[in-house]
C-alpha cells in the first residue's frame, strides 16, 4: 500500500469525472452544504482541493446556508508559504463536517500575528489557531557534544512556543493548536545523532517532548497536531522538499498537502465533537476469510498459523483495540443470525466475541437498512458510523444510500485492511477520559436493558428492576474534558446546541452568576455515566435562563428529564429565584426536543412556527414520586441527598 495511498487518500472513492461542473453547480444547488460534503469525501488532488475551496468561498460571499456542515473559524501560522495548504485545509473539513473559514498568516509573520492586538488574526476573533510552525522557525542552534548549548536551544525553541501562546490567549479564550517538528533527515554523526546531546535530531526530539508537555499542561485550550508522525510515516527524506524551500517556502514537499490537510480537518472536526463513534463490522470476507453459510464454521479461515487466517484476525485485534477506547462496534452482514453468531460463540479462534457487539443485524435485507437499525438502536445518527465491508458493491450502495456514513475503501488484500482504516483517521479524538473508553460499555448496557424491557409490560415496574441513582454535581475539573464533550458532540437532545470549549467550560465553572450540573446515572446493568449536562444563566433578580440543556438519547424514556428540572427548581429555590425560562434552538438534529418544555410544564412567551422559542415556569414546581434515588455532590453548601 505505502506511499501512494497515504499521498493518494487511497482510503476515499476517487473523484468523479464531472468534478469540475459539480464544484460549477453548487452555486446553483438548494442544498450546497450536502453536496459540498459529498464533492469532499472522495480522494482530491491538490488542484481539485483549491477549485473546491474557491466554490466554498463564493458561497459565503453569497451568504448560501451551508448545513448541515457546522461553522469553525480558525487561524493558521506558519513560518512556510500557507497559500496551498490554507484552501486545501477548508476543503477537507468539509469532508468532515465543518464550513471552515481559513485566516492564514503571511510569510514569516508569525510572531506578527500572534503578539499585535490589532492583528488581522485578532479582529477576526477565530475559535482556534494551529501554530504550524518547522524545526527552521525557532532558534535551534546545533550544538554537537554541548548538552549545556542544546538545553539552552531547546529551553530558547519552547520559550518562543510560549509567547506565542501567552499573545494568542491574551484578548480571547481561543483554542491554540500546536504543531510538532518533523525531524530532517540529514545526520551528523549518524545513529548517534538521537543520543548524542546537540545534534538537529536530539533537539527537535527534546523539542517535541516540550510541546507535548506544554499542551497536557495547558489542556483546556491547547491541542496537539502530530506533525512529526505523519512525516515519520510517510518518510522524512520524502516529507522534506529542499528545492521547494529554497524556492517557494513550501514547508515540506507539496505531494503531501492533501495529507497534511485531512489530518488537520479530522482534528478539527474532532475538536467540534464531529469524530466517529461506532463501527460497523461486515463478517464474511470481513471479519474472517470465507462465507459462514457455505463453509461453515470449520471452513471459515481465521487464527493463527495461516497468513489469510492472521490477516482476518489482525483485524479482530484493531476492531477491540477500537472497543478499548470506547468505540461501539455493531454487525451488518447478509447472513442467517443463528449461523452468523456461531462463529462469535464458538470458533475457538474468534477475539471478537457476542459481548463485544452492542448491536447485532444479521438478515437478508440491504446493507443501508441494517445500518440505520444500528443508529437507531443505538439513539446516535448516521454521522457517527463507519461500514467496513470488504465488497466495492456494498460499499458503493451505502455511500450513495447513506452519505452521511463514513464508508473506506479497502485493498484487496486483507493484511491491509487495519492500515486503511487507520490512515482514515475517522476516530481521531482531542482527549481521552476514562468515561470515553466506557462507552462501547455503557451501549452494549443498553442494549441489554432494552432486552429487559422487552420482557416486562407495565414501563414503571420495569424502572423499578433498574433500581436507579441519579447523581448531581456542578461542573468541575475532573468532569470538564467529559462535558465539553457531551456539549460539542451532543445534537438530538440539545435545546440550544450552543458549543463551548473546554476553556470555555473552565470558565462558566467560575463564573458566579451561573448555575452548572453534570448529571450521571448508575442501575443494576451498570454505569450510564455522564448523561446530561446543564448550565444556567442568572438573568434578571428572580429568573434564571436556561443557557445549555442536554442529555444522551441512551437514557429516554426513563424520567431522566423530569429529575433534572426538579433538581433545577430545586436549586433555584434556595438561591431566591421564582422563574425559570427555557429556549428551544431548532436545528436539522434536534427536533425530537421541540416539545420537550411543553410536555414539562412551561408556558411559551414567545416565538412560532420553525423557528426559536423561549418558555418560562414559576416556582416552586409541582414533583410527583422520584423513579429514582438521589445523590448530590460538590455543591458549596453541602445539601444532603434526597431519598427516594
């Protein structure tokens, strides 16, 4: 596979013949952001990038409602020419789900930029700045055998990091995203160029180390891009273009600008909470070598001792590395259920096995039917699938029948199927807290209690087997990664669908005109986790606002959302306020909330029709029973839990 595919976006269908009249027709579509998405997510040229780009451009010139793609803002600073690497980077989040607005700095001018108040990167106020900077931008004086000379270069390199960052953050609560330093290739003294103190290689490594730590320190509003990985993974003696530096300031070789700017737009989308969270699994061909229905279960090759059988499993290897981390994995396959799932129970070779699989669809219908029984079964939309199916036919439908799910390419050969969807980058993520690497749990949990649902036929006595807690708390640190989570990712249960940072989050934490909750939920299957989110405004003597309102779809049904209100009122109440008023933002996503006030109890004020509501209730409220026992903590003046 190598080089090509990497540079080539071998995982992504090529570009159709008519790419040029299509980017020519959005002018003239109804709903330009869909189709911009679609023109995106097939492997682009550099030149196919920039046309696309130039097409986005006259779209918001013209002021064109470019959803469902979500709007980003952000600065780009680089010490090399960003003229090709700024339209290719707009293009490619579209294929991730973002209308991105792209400010490049100029040649050289980073620092410029970065430290003017009145900047154009300033007054253009960006949610967030990739500081894209080569090992040629900072002072990294080699010093070969002078450990006191290379400390001082890479103290000297980081302090210049730092001031960059200080002036980013000092007029806004922007999101500064740090580039590492892809390592030249030229050597000094050869391998003892890594351990050598004061040679380029040991002090682009201590370099990197440095950033790498200035972001976990300071992460609620720093990101890593691993620059450094994808020039090691494409090969520095390729990543590096001397002539195209002498000669234009390319800052590395322009094969790779397609590269470069997919993995910056999945960081993106994934800083937007656009990344992927399930995964799709064929079988046949897939999962292991041959069909279950002619073979059997003794004929099908998976497992060791036999290279087809070790590729197959390979990749049973990837997909629960993938659950490890939190990632759903699901089962489409054209198959009889009773034969598919015997390979899951009883092939002594099998990693993955029936647990593992929170939702099961083996069956004679289409591909794009069962796939939409797996969203639906698992309360998420279709934006959040990826389909691995070895067949280029059942691919194709699903791309076409579902363009909204994430659908690679695969080679031919099966050894090569983790690698491709690896270099796909569909899962990337900003962060990882322990409550991410419980999801694929907390669905394979539901999933169960659905299963227990289904055998009980009046719903209060089955909410009593769940025998629920409910947990309160305010926001704080240690929930804060999780809840700018939920709030940038969470769009069917959102009232407003307003998005904040983590730096953000930090300081509606502090701010002492309002009121947060982080909600959790625990029963006899297991631990919900984090399951809404609230944040309340105090905007007027007696009234506070509901400013954020969400909650995971997972939990419906379960009288989560009255709990929370009372919890709500209850708060209010002892704070002096009287009203509450709720909005509802309707968005394409979150329609399924739109009486969601109503059916509380809220009387509307204003608003109609499709667009913004606003509702108000006075306190105190009327509480019925709670389904569920009541736990509070961390709230400052210590109230005791409710019983039951």
């Amino acid at each position: 596979m190598g080089d090509a595919f990497l540079t080539g976006l071998g995982w992504l269908p090529r570009a159709p013949a008519d790419f040029k009249a299509r980017c020519q027709a959005l002018a003239q579509s109804s709903a330009p952001g869909a189709e911009l998405r679609a023109l995106a997510t097939h492997s682009l040229d550099a030149l196919q990038l920039e046309r696309l780009a130039r097409s986005i451009r006259a779209l918001r010139a013209n002021d064109a409602d470019l959803r469902p793609l979500a709007n980003l803002k952000i600065g780009l600073l680089g010490n090399g020419t960003l003229d090709f690497i700024a339209p290719a980077v707009v293009s490619s989040a579209a294929r991730h789900g973002l209308a991105l607005e792209c400010l490049r700095s100029e040649y050289d001018q980073v620092l410029q930029e970065a430290l003017d108040p009145q900047s154009a990167l300033h007054r253009a106020a960006p949610q967030a700045v990739v500081v894209a900077l080569d090992y040629r931008a900072l002072p990294l004086q080699v010093a070969v055998g002078d450990p006191g000379a290379a400390q001082a270069a890479v103290q000297a390199g980081l302090a210049q990091l730092e001031v960059l960052r200080d002036g980013l953050r000092r007029h806004s609560a922007v999101t500064v995203i740090f580039a590492t330093l892809a390592t030249p290739p030229e050597s000094l003294v050869g391998s003892l160029d890594r351990l050598l103190a004061g040679t380029l290689r040991s002090i682009v490594l201590e370099v990197n180390r440095g950033i790498s730590d200035l972001v976990a320190a300071h992460a609620d509003h720093c990101l890593l891009f691993d620059v450094a990985a994808l020039a090691e993974m494409v090969g520095t003696a390729e990543w590096f273009a001397p002539a195209q530096w002498n000669m234009a300031k390319l800052p590395f070789d322009d094969r790779f600008v397609p590269l470069f700017a997919d993995h910056l737009a999945r960081l993106l989308a994934a800083l937007r909470g656009k990344s992927r969270r399930v995964l799709v699994l064929d079988l046949d061909n897939t999962l292991w070598g041959g069909v279950i229905g002619d073979d059997g279960l003794e004929g099908i090759r998976i497992g060791q001792g036999d290279a087809i059988g070790e590729a197959f499993l390979n990749i049973q290897r990837m997909a629960l590395a993938l659950r490890d981390r939190g990632i759903v994995l699901a089962v489409s396959s054209k198959n009889e259920d009773a034969v598919a799932r015997r390979a899951f129970r009883e092939h002594p070779e099998m990693l993955l096995r029936e647990s593992h699989i929170a939702v099961f669809q083996a069956n004679w219908q289409d591909k794009p039917s069962n796939i939409s029984a797996v969203a639906s079964a698992l309360n998420l939309g279709l934006d959040t699938c990826v389909f691995l199916d070895d067949n280029p036919v059942e691919r194709d439908l699903v791309r076409r029948t579902l363009p909204e799910v994430a659908v690679p390419e695969l080679p031919e050969d099966p050894s090569l199927y983790p690698m491709a969807l690896s270099a796909a980058g569909y899962f990337e993520a900003v962060a990882l807290s322990a409550e991410d690497r419980q999801r694929a749990a907390f669905y394979e949990g539901n999933a169960r209690r659905v299963a227990l649902q289904a055998g009980v036929t009046d719903p209060d006595s089955y909410l009593r087997t769940l025998q629920m807690e409910i947990t309160f708390q305010p926001f704080d640190a240690v929930g804060r990664t999780r809840i700018a989570q939920l709030i940038g990712k969470s769009n069917q249960f959102n009232l407003t669908t307003r998005r904040y940072t983590e730096a953000q989050v930090a300081e509606i934490e502090r701010d002492p005109q309002a009121f947060t909750l982080q909600v959790r939920l625990t029963d006899t299957i297991g631990d919900n986790g984090m399951i809404s989110v609230v944040i309340c405004r105090h905007t007027a003597p007696d009234t506070w606002t509901i400013d954020t309102w969400l909650m995971s779809c997972r939990v419906l049904g379960r009288g989560v959302e009255q709990m929370v209100l009372r919890e709500i009122g209850w708060h209010a109440e002892r704070a002096g306020i009287r009203r509450l008023v709720g909005e509802y933002r309707p968005t394409e996503r979150n329609m399924m909330v739109r009486e969601h006030y109503e059916k509380l109890g809220f009387i509307q004020l204003s608003g109609s029709g499709e667009g913004p509501t606003e509702w108000e209730i006075r306190l105190p409220l009327a509480t019925a029973a709670a389904p569920m026992s009541v736990k509070r903590l961390g709230f400052v003046d210590g109230a005791a839990a409710d019983s039951r």
